[in-house]
C-alpha cells in the first residue's frame, strides 16, 4: 500500500514482514502543460532531469545524473535522460535505482532532485510527482506530487537517510532555482 507524502513528512523504509528493503527506485513523471495560444492549446516539451547526491556528514560524496549515470561504488545508478516527459501520472519518465545494501556506510543521505535544465519554470509542469518503489518486487511505497506550478525552476524532492538500523524517506518539496545540481547545493544544504 503506498503512502502519499506530504510536505516534510518521513516513512520508514522497512517493510511490513519486518524486514528491511535492499532496493528501490525513486521514479520521476511529469508532463508539459497545455498552453493557450492564438491557434488553441498547445504544450511545448519539458526536460527535467532527476539528480542524486550522496551525503556523508553533510558533505557531498557523489552525484547520479545524466551526465554520470552510475555512482563510484556502483550502489545508485539513473536509467537515463528523458528530455520530453509524459508519463504525468503513470510511470516514470526518469528513475534512480538505488542498492541499499551496496551504499558505503559513511554515506549517510542521499538527496533527490529536479531541475528544468532548459530553464523553464513548473508553471509549464503539470502531474509532476515523485515515487519511491520497492524494487525487489514493483511495489509503490510512497509518491509525493508536486501541487501546482511555480516560477522556479527546481525542486529539492526528498531524500532518503539512514535512521537507527535501516533507513527512512523524507519528502522535502523544497522549490529552488537552478539548471543542474551544482546550482541547487546552496538549497539542499539546509535539509540535511
């Protein structure tokens, strides 16, 4: 059963069995809104692009985006750049498989991002969400959809960290400005 978060709202990410989750996938979807123009309704393509970075002590570690696919360790990895959307509320346009069990033990945070890397703003985004899956079995354990649009052209998700034994997820929807990750370090910094 998944839980849709709310802004700043945390789940645990162990599973009803007990057990404790090795895989998941932080999916991403959106779709373009239409516009009106002088000749009717029309929508112009949005490339969002989905970015990891991974944390140790509040110092970047890593990063998992278009341009770098697969983590140093190999334990995040993105499935690749989607530069038109689509999928709005069905499945994902972007994803970031993480491998629990394989992250190094000193990362402990891994934040996750959207940014416009054309530069348009979420006022042009419509069904934006973003969706944490149990991977070992397809399961959607929590989605966080972005309620209307915005004049920024990023957003710091949320992010997932270590508590106690296992780990949890924190929806963040922290709108920032940036076109790629390196522009939304100043953001994320304070929800570390």
């Amino acid at each position: 059963m998944s839980v849709n978060l709310s802004k700043g709202q945390a789940i645990s990410l162990e599973k009803q069995d007990g057990g404790t989750l090795t895989a998941v996938r932080m999916g991403l979807g959106w779709q373009a809104a239409k516009r009106r123009g002088l000749f009717g309704s029309r929508t112009r393509d949005i490339d969002l692009d989905a970015s990891a970075v991974l944390f140790a002590g509040g110092e970047p570690m890593d990063v998992v985006f278009f341009r770098h696919l697969v983590s140093d360790d190999g334990s995040v990895r993105h499935t690749g750049d989607n530069r038109v959307g689509g999928a709005g509320q069905g499945g994902d346009d972007e994803a970031i498989l993480v491998d629990l069990q394989r992250v190094p033990v000193h990362v402990d945070q891994i934040v996750f991002t959207v940014n416009s890397f054309t530069g348009q703003t979420f006022q042009e985004v419509q069904n934006a969400f973003c969706r944490l899956v149990d991977e070992t079995n397809g399961q959607e354990l929590a989605r966080y959809t972005l309620a209307g649009g915005g004049d920024y052209t990023a957003q710091i998700m949320a992010k997932v960290h270590r508590a106690d034994a296992g780990w949890t997820m924190t929806a963040i929807g922290a709108p920032a400005s940036g076109r790629t990750f390196q522009d939304l370090m100043p953001a994320i910094l304070p929800h570390l």
